[in-house]
C-alpha cells in the first residue's frame, strides 16, 4: 500500500480510503465490521465518513454509519490505527437539527459532539464540511450552476466564523485538522487565505466527485491541489459502480446502489451509456478489469491523496484495494485520453 502526506499536516493516509457509507442499509454492522478489519490488514489507514450516512440517507439511518464504526472501535480496542475522517452536514436535509443543519458554528459544535458520541472517540482526525451553504456545482447541479447570486462578503463571514469554530474545537483537542468538500477552486482559496491571514486551521484536503465519467475537477482545482497542498480526497471513483457496466442497458441488479434511488440518476444518461463501453474496451485491450483500470487512473493523478472506495461486498472491496498496486502503461493511458476527448463530461 502507498502512503500519500495529507496536506501539510504531517499525517500519511493511504492511497485507498475505505469509504463507509452503505454501511448501515446496503451492508450490516458485521458487513462492516469485516470490511474494516479487511481493509486495516491490507494496509488501509484511513476511513471516511459523516454524519448523515448511511445513504440514501433518511431519518431511519442518520448516524448509523459512525455507529457501526464506532463498535468496531470498541470491539477492537484499535482507534490509534485508523485516520478518522468525517464531515457536518450542510443544509437541506429536514430531520438533522430540527432542518436548521448549515455550516456555521452552532451546527458545527452540536455536529461535533454527536460524531464524536456515536463513533466512540475523544477526536476526529480529519473534519470537513460536506457541502458549501451557497449554491454550487456539485452532485447535479452541474448544469444550472449559477453564482452571480452568491454575496461575496456574506460567505467570506462565514468562512471566517467556520475557521474560528475549527480553532476552538482543535484547541480543545477533538479535531485534529480540517477538510473541505464539495468545494470551489475559489472557495478553497478563500479558506487557505483567511487561515494563512489569521492563524486559524488551515484546509488539509478537498473531498470532491472524480472519476474517468466525471474529471471536472480538472483543470482549476488539480492546480490548486498542487499548488497549495490541499490534495483531492475522491469520491465516486467508480461513479457509483457505473464503470463495472452493472447498469448498462437499463440493467438494475438486486441491491445495487441504483435500486435504492427514489427517481432515475443524473448519471444515467446516453453518453456515460456509450463512455462505459468505450472504457470497458480499452481495459479489455489491455488485460486488465474495468474498476481496476478506473481507480488506477485515479491513483496515478498527482493531485490525489487518496481514493475513497465503497464496497458492498467482501469481492468488491479486495479488487478495490487491489488496485492500489496496480501501474497503468502509457499505452493505457493514451486510449483514455482518446475516450475522455470523445465523452469529457458524460453526465
């Protein structure tokens, strides 16, 4: 397994990170007990999640995703093995904090200490906001993305209060560092100069969607992931197990992520359709699986500390942490170069 600095705090974090959140619907507290042992065998140190997990998330499984982590803490006697990472909610979900949940410092500090109970730790490794409060291009929201509405001082006031509200609770000793998600080139840059400006925490990563179906982080925020060690944490890297081809044709396989959907995804479209094949062909010409192929890719971008993978089997999860080992050739890399030109941004 490689190990990969986590921003400018000292701290190494394995190439794959263990994501967690079907634990809890998809998968069963043993489920996640034995995927969390696996992982730590091989080599895995760092673990993902947040307090609105499982997902889909409901009022029935908010929280339910730190708690299995935490009785696997409890059970193993094993914390000082893990880097722990997890995040506050942003706003929009009605039954977190009476539907008042946003990123500020009330939310945060009550955020704090319900992760903290439910995981069964005195500290968090790494703590990040999920979504921004302001309107954004993430999830699917891509295409209507509009921010000539946003108030440039109102945010900055807000960044400020957030990074304060970090200080305090790394102070008192029950988060280490701080991570942002979802996030803007723009937005990132703002953290790091009001932290540089005032002394507050400065942001270690940035967790946001990247894949082979989805590289929008490219170009403005892989420059300043380099530039300013505020390295992507990956999530979907698989977008959502799409590059496997499970979902081709219109196919829903029993339990799969896409069955528990309340509408059909953003991501289903003609184009991700017609990328799946083109990327399943290139990773046939050259020996190799397609879900190994597309995590290697992303393991190899420099701008990257980490991939978070999700599993829902014990199957899927060791070919994920497979991956881990595995070095794309050139040759490989130029027939995805040819498919991204041909499908840049699928869905």
């Amino acid at each position: 397994m490689e190990y990969r600095s986590l921003g400018r705090t000292g701290i190494k974090v394995s190439l794959i990170c263990l994501g967690t959140m079907t634990w809890g619907v998809q998968n069963t507290e043993p489920d996640g007990h034995e995927q969390m042992d696996y992982a730590v065998d091989n080599g895995v140190n760092f673990f993902d999640t947040a307090e609105m997990y499982a997902v889909p998330p409901s009022p029935a499984t908010y929280g339910k995703t730190e708690e299995i982590i935490g009785s696997w803490f409890a059970a193993r006697r094993n914390r000082d093995k893990v880097i722990l990472a997890t995040k506050v909610a942003g706003a929009g979900l009605p039954w977190i904090r009476g539907g008042q949940a946003r990123i500020d410092r009330r939310n945060i500090m009550e955020a704090v200490e319900g992760s903290l109970k439910r995981l069964r730790t005195d500290y968090i490794d790494l703590y990040q906001l999920h979504w921004a409060n302001r309107e954004s291009y993430h999830f699917d929201d891509y295409w209507s993305y509009d921010p000539s509405g946003i108030g440039r001082q109102e945010t900055i006031d807000n960044f400020s209060e957030v990074l304060m509200t970090l200080g305090d609770l790394a102070q008192a000793g029950k988060i280490r560092h701080a991570g942002l998600s979802n996030e803007s080139a723009w937005g990132a840059m703002q953290y790091l100069r009001l932290a540089q400006e005032n002394g507050w925490p400065r942001m270690a990563s940035i967790q946001n969607e990247y894949s082979l179906l989805y590289r929008a982080f490219e170009p403005e925020l892989a420059e300043t992931a380099l530039m300013e060690d505020i390295g992507l944490l990956a999530w979907s890297p698989l977008a959502t197990g799409m590059i496997s081809g499970k979902y081709l044709g219109g196919k829903r396989p029993k339990g799969s992520r896409w069955t528990l959907l309340k509408g059909p995804s953003h991501r289903d479209t003609e184009q991700a359709g017609e990328a799946v094949k083109a990327y399943m062909k290139v990773a046939k010409k050259h020996g190799l699986d397609s879900c190994q192929m597309a995590l290697a890719f992303v393991n190899s971008r420099p701008f990257v500390t980490s991939a978070i993978i999700g599993a829902t089997t014990m199957e899927q999860l060791k070919t994920n942490i497979e991956s881990a080992d595995i070095a794309l050739a050139d040759a490989v890399f130029e027939d995805i170069a040819a498919v991204r030109k041909e499908y840049p941004l699928p869905y």
